[in-house]
C-alpha cells in the first residue's frame, strides 16, 4: 500500500465544504464552512475556510481548487466485512426460505454456502473477476474508497488462492483499497465430510503459501453450530499468529458460542455479527480493544429477531463498525449508506455512530490508521455529497447523494453506477 507522498500527484485544495472530519471533540468532527488540501494522496491541512490564507502562506500553490458551496464532504466509506467474490447466486434459496425452510435447515441440507462453492469452483477467474468488479463499483458510486474481501467460497488451497487472488486483483484495477481476509474455514466442504478437523488442518496448512504468495491481510473462522467449533476456530488463529496475522471472528451470529472471548484472547482486529453476544463476550472485546462489527443486512435478510447488545457495546465503550457484509446467502446488499440506515432503525444507533461505523471504527476494524478521518496526513480518500449534514446520509434511504468520490488525492465522479450484465 502506498503511504509516502508522490510528487507527481497535485495538491488540490477544496473549500466552502460542511466538513464532518470525525476529528477532535466536536459532534461529527463538524467544521462549518471547511477547506481541506490534498497533497500527493494525502490530506496536507483541513481547517475552516477563512484559515486558508494563512494555512497556504507557508506551502506551495495548489494546482487545482473546487468551491463546494457547502456541500458536504466526509471521509471515504469503508466497507469493512464482505464476501464479495463468488460464482452463481442464491435468489432460487431467497425462495426457498420465503417458503418457510430456513438459513440452518438450507445449509445442512448441503445448500447454503456450499452451493455457492459449487458455482464458484466453476467459475473462470475472468468470469468471478467481472462479477466482483461490478459488485464493487456498486458500493464505490456511494463513496466506499475502502473494501475488505474475504474468501470463503473456495474450500480447496487452489480455488481459496484463485479468489484472494481475483480480490488483490479488484484493488490493482479499480481505483479502491482492497484488503483480503482468508476464510478458509467458513463450511465444511464435501470432500471432508465428517471429518472437521482434517479440513481445518488442510486450512492451517495452506496460510503460509497465501501469505508468502502476497494474498492475504487477516484470518478469519465462521465459529457457530453450523459453521466451527471454538476449539477448531483456536487452531486456525494459532496457525495465523505464528504468520503474525492479524484474526478476526464471525462470532456469536446463530448462537453463543463464546467465540467473541475467544477472538478477543487473541487481540481480534473484530468480532462480527454478535447477536447472541453475552455480558462476558462484550467486557473481553473492551479489554482488548476489538471492533464490534455489526451487519443489519444479515439481521434484515435472515428476518433475525434478536438484536446485537448495542447498549451494553456502548456501555462499555467498544468502538462499533458496520458493513454490508455483501454474500450471496445471508445479505445480498450493495449498498452501505442503506446499511447505515438500518443501524439505526434496527439497531438504534444514533447517525453519528452509524457514520463512525463506515468510517473511523471500520478503518479500526482493518488495522488501518491512515484513514477513516478528515486529519493531515490521513489518506486523501473523501466523499463529498449532496447534502447539508451527515446524519442525512443515515435518514434517506433508496437514493444516492454521492457527488464525488476522491481516492488517494484523485477525484471523480460518482452516481448511479453503470450495472452491465456479464
Ligand atoms: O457472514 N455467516 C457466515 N457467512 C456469511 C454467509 C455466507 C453465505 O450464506 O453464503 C455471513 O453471513
Ligand atoms: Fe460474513
């Protein structure tokens, strides 16, 4: 990842912005009417606009300026939990479940994730490439600058490396950060059925070639009834400590597994989904200092009925991330600021926190500290929106005021995004 300063970028320099920086002690960070100045793919200064004068005094000229006129500008989001590469859909299983057979009885009738292993073990590594592209242009016209990738639908070395691979290949093409999380251990896949803990050697066994391949950015393990044991889960984070990998959890999702305890043993970047976390799961992540990522498009699309402990997260001040956590079975979304919108009719967090979810808290989530708020020397990956105020961005839902999208010091337009078929 790049994080020196290139001369070859301009410095452009941004005023008469609402600014919410997520900076310093004010609500949102709020500046405003705000200026920033980018330099070389990083924020150089940010301030209230009748500061520039002096703020450019001792710097050279930008090359270019923009008068916002006091549309909003953000940090760029970060969709910071998605599986986004895979083959086929699941719509036919949508169906299936509005006909009453649910997300448990479908996947250990061997539907469920292992049909999407199927499909995506056929898949052509051009054709999962386009499908991903096209998903994350989706997410990126909303002013996501930031997107982790997991793998998951693989279940074999070749075809888990193939889609880390297309993954690290969405980050060199698209004007994106990606970073990839192996989920090896997400189902069990046929060939070991029954036999659990060979496959979760077999997963163990193939993290040093991904890493020494460049592939991978974290662990993660889906520890639930349906998914691993928390013995099992201990065994794949042992073999990621001992690559200095950074773990994280799909924890406590179906049911109380203590996985969230666990993952924060191990210093977890997160814990994801968390519905059935409990008073102890919440005091171990505040002790370690884990994200709480939380995915209202799972709770929506599974039609949960039991909500993440919100209060007691905020009681004990552990920093709350959200994300679409874009799959083909359990949250087919496209969409972040809906996601936001949901964080706070379900879940009810407030639209600050919501934002903070796809902004600072979700960078937390990656270990990225570059990024997530409007500071000098953060990365220059902001958003700027039609609109006033970022609690709007949680308010409206179905529609996209994302005027701009700047990564790493380069604007361009964003919108609708163009949806070909394959
Ligand atoms: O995050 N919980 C496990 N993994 C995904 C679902 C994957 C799928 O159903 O394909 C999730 O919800
Ligand atoms: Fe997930």
């Amino acid at each position: 990842m790049q994080t020196t300063p290139s001369p070859a970028r301009p410095g452009t320099l941004w005023r008469h912005a609402r600014l919410a920086t997520l900076d310093g002690p004010e609500p949102w960070g709020w500046v405003e009417d705000g200026a920033l100045l980018t330099e070389g793919g990083h924020i150089a200064w940010v301030g209230r606009d009748a500061d520039v004068g002096t703020a450019l005094a001792s710097r050279p000229a930008p090359q270019a300026e923009h008068d916002l006129q006091g549309a909003l500008m953000t940090p760029g989001l970060i969709d910071a939990h998605t599986h986004l590469v895979y083959g086929g859909d699941r719509a036919a299983e949508f169906e299936l479940r509005l006909q009453g057979a649910t997300y448990e009885q479908i996947a250990r009738a061997g539907g469920g994730i292992r049909s999407t292993v199927a499909a995506t073990r056929a898949a052509s590594d051009e054709s999962l490439f386009a499908a991903a592209a096209r998903r994350a242009r989706v997410l990126m016209a909303e002013g996501v600058t930031t997107l982790e990738v997991k793998s998951g639908y693989g279940l074999d070395a070749t075809h888990e490396a193939r889609c880390l691979a297309v993954a690290r290949r969405l980050g060199r093409e698209l004007p994106l950060t990606v970073r990839t999380t192996s989920l090896g251990a997400h189902a069990l896949p046929p060939e070991y059925a029954g036999r659990a803990d060979d496959y979760i050697d077999a997963v163990c066994a193939w993290l040093p070639a991904q890493q020494a391949a460049g592939l991978v950015d974290a662990v993660d393990v889906f520890c639930d009834t349906i998914g691993f044991t928390p013995a099992q889960t201990r065994r794949v984070f042992d073999a990621a400590r001992a690559l200095g990998l950074p773990v994280k959890l799909h924890a406590e999702q179906l049911s109380d597994q203590g996985g969230a305890a666990l993952a924060a043993s191990y210093r977890a970047l997160s814990c994801d989904h968390l519905e059935h976390l409990s008073e102890a799961g919440v005091a171990a992540m505040a002790a370690s200092g884990t994200v709480a990522m939380l995915l209202p498009g799972a709770y929506y699309f599974l039609r949960e009925t039991r909500l993440p402990p919100v209060a007691a997260l905020r009681a004990a001040g552990v920093p709350m991330a959200i994300a679409t956590d874009h799959n083909p079975g359990s949250s087919p979304a496209l969409s972040l600021l809906l996601m936001l919108s949901m964080a706070c009719t379900l879940f009810r967090l407030t639209p600050e926190e919501a934002f903070r979810g796809v902004t600072e808290h979700a960078a937390r989530a990656l270990g990225l500290a570059d990024r997530g708020r409007l500071a000098a020397g953060q990365r220059a990956d902001l958003a700027v929106w039609d609109a006033q105020h970022p609690r709007e961005l949680a308010y409206v839902f179905g529609h996209n005021p994302c005027r701009t999208v700047v990564q790493a010091g380069v604007a361009r337009a964003a919108g609708p995004a163009p949806w070909q078929p394959a």
